[in-house]
C-alpha cells in the first residue's frame, strides 16, 4: 500500500500524529523533516511497538522529487508556521495524485484552501486544511451543540493551555505574529474590529481556576458565520495560563496596535526563551470551551462543551482531528475530492476516539434544554 508522508513528522505536533496513528496502522509512515537524527529515533520508537515507519531527510524545495519517488497516497502537514506559507505542499501533492492534510489554523491559510478546489477534484484527491483544535475539533464540538435548535444566535469559544505544555518556535511565532494586529469577528450582529490578544477577559472552570484570556484571530471566526448566517456573535479567546505572561503579552500587544513596531514575531525565540524558563510554574492542565446559545421553539436555549486535559495530555487534543482524519481518508468512506476547511468534516466522537488512552475529559451543560 502506498505510504502517508507526515512533514514535521517529529515536532511537537507532527510526533504526537505518528503516535496516534501507529496505533493501528493503515500503512508505511515516512517520517519528513529537515532534521533526520529526531524523525530516525521517532521511527525506531514506532517499528518497536509494531508499526512500519521509516524517517527521511526533507527540505521543501526537494519535495516533488520525494513525491515522485515515494508516492504517498497521502500527506500530513504538521510543519508550520503556515500564516508564512503558500500552498506548495498541497500543490505538490494534488500534482502527485495524493491527498492533503494540514494542521494550519491561519485564518486566511485554512479559508483559503478553497482556492485549489478545482486542482483537487480534477485530480480526483482530498485537500483539507484546519485538520486541528480548530476549526475541526471547535465545529465539531459546535454542531453537536447547536443539533435541534431553531435558530443559533452565539458562539463563544475559548482554550487555555497549562503552562508546562510542550511549545515549538513556530507557535510562539504565530502567537505573536497575531499579538495586536486587527482583525474581524461577529459581535451584536455586526463585523467589528478587535485586535489580537486584546479584549482582555478573566474565565474560570473548577478544574482550572481563574485564567485570562484574550482575542485571537482563527478561521473560526470565518466559517462560523457562513455555517449559521443568523450569527450575531462569533468570537474566540485564547490565554495563557501564567498571568504575568499573558498580560506581559497584553501589554506589548498594544505596541503593535500603536504601530510603534510592525509585528512581535521576530522576538518569538526571546518569548520562547522566557517561557521555558517559566516551565516549571503553573500546571499541566489544559482547557477548551464551546458556548452556542439559540432558540428553539420560542425559547432560549444556551449549551456549553468543555474539555479538560491533565497530566501533561494537552499536546495530543491538536493532533487527534489529524489523525482521525487520515484515518477516514484511508478508509472506503473517504471525503469527496475537493479541497475545504476542515470545519465540520468529522464527527465528535472521531476525534475524541483518538483521544481516550489519555488524561482528557469532555463534559456537556445543557441548562435550558
């Protein structure tokens, strides 16, 4: 059977993905990255525990003759920071007759996908991007919600991660890339703008505590609205659990807002620095929040899905839409050739199928019907 390419197969991300699906295998995971020696370790790791890997040196501009030599039925793309790629990788892929996978959650990236509709149905393949906590894990959670109301008027969504989480540069430079730049989302039934890592708010939970929490731009704030149209609010938060990080990082925000710098991702090894050495504070668990409020039957109904990952687990909830995705791709059920967001292309149990073995718990309030 030909094999799935993961790029990035060993970062924090694109490692967790291997695991999940080594689990049970559905063919050869090549292991691509621009360092071999972590992707080779990573490989042996998953031939002890019974399943075929192999690692491979890959730098993207030698991609199409790895394509061409290897031909992959199918290609995960856990690299990033995708806010600073085109779509060379799902190009090469549809040309290679392979279908696509990204873990991108890149407003503009993950929406515009759809760009490459017509390259992916020609060619008969599946390209979705968004394969992640969002948009995929956050409309999953939000469909499952919103099934049986008349009307849906909100959503409110937010994630929080404990501080001893594992953190790549490449995610301290998208979150700081986006730390007071001007965005778009629904509020009281208007397009208003926020900037990001502003709209300071404070949120608790019993498991968590309180935590700040701030705006942030994802493709979310998009395809909520296409979804349900009747939206008058579509927002999401993001917050980090220290305090004197996250309003350290609320601070600066505003120097991007007032234009006295064009953008913080250039300090994103500084930040990353700091954080490290702030590891050992705070805890590891994590949290991610759905709230859809509608009608139904004259009524107002709100709803809420909560996820709440411990022991350190909260690294495994981005990677679980991935590889429950690859998972339906490969099976006699796959998605139809095209190329889309990955909004609403799981159900939630698939997802959270992937994530049982771990510390991770999801509750649903429905206090109102």
């Amino acid at each position: 059977m030909r094999p799935i390419l993961l790029l990035g197969g060993s970062g924090v991300f694109g490692a967790r993905i291997a695991r999940l699906l080594a689990r049970s295998p559905a063919a050869e995971l090549l292991l691509g990255g621009r360092r071999l020696a972590p992707a080779q370790a990573l490989a042996e790791e998953l031939r002890q525990a019974g399943a075929p890997a192999r690692a491979i040196a890959l730098e993207r501009s030698a991609l199409s003759e790895i394509l061409r030599r290897e031909q992959p039925r199918l290609i995960i793309d856990a690299s990033g920071p995708f806010q600073e790629q085109g779509y060379d990788v799902a190009r090469a892929a549809i040309a290679a007759g392979a279908s696509y996978i990204d873990i991108a959650d890149g407003r503009a990236f993950v929406t515009g996908i759809r760009a490459l509709d017509g390259e992916a149905r020609a060619a008969g393949v599946s390209v979705i991007s968004g394969a992640s906590s969002v948009p995929c894990l956050s409309s999953a959670a939000a469909e499952t919600l919103a099934d049986g109301l008349d009307k849906v008027t909100a959503l409110r969504a937010w994630i929080s991660p404990g501080n001893r989480a594992p953190r790549g540069l490449s995610v301290v430079r998208a979150i700081l890339g986006g730390a007071g730049r001007k965005f778009a989302w629904r509020r009281d039934g208007a397009w208003r703008g926020v900037h990001g890592w502003q709209d300071l708010q404070r949120v608790s939970l019993p498991e968590l505590g309180p935590r700040w929490i701030s705006a942030c731009d994802i493709p979310d704030l998009d395809l909520f609205p296409e979804r349900w149209p009747e939206l008058d609010d579509a927002v999401f938060h993001a917050g980090l659990e220290l305090g004197f990080l996250h309003l350290g990082l609320w601070a600066m925000s505003w120097t991007v807002r007032l234009r006295l710098v064009k953008s913080l991702a250039p300090f994103a090894g500084a930040a990353l620095a700091i954080a490290n050495l702030c590891e050992r504070f705070g805890t590891d668990r994590g949290a991610m929040r759905v709230e859809v409020a509608g009608m139904t039957l004259d009524r107002r109904v709100s709803r809420a899905w909560t996820l709440i990952a411990g022991s350190g687990d909260g690294p495994w909830v981005p990677a679980a839409p991935a590889a429950a995705l690859a998972r339906r791709m490969l099976s006699d059920d796959p998605p139809t050739p095209g190329a889309r967001s990955a909004f609403d292309a799981l159900p939630l149990a698939a997802i959270l199928a992937e994530l049982r073995p771990f510390d991770i718990i999801t509750r649903e309030e429905r206090p109102h019907g």
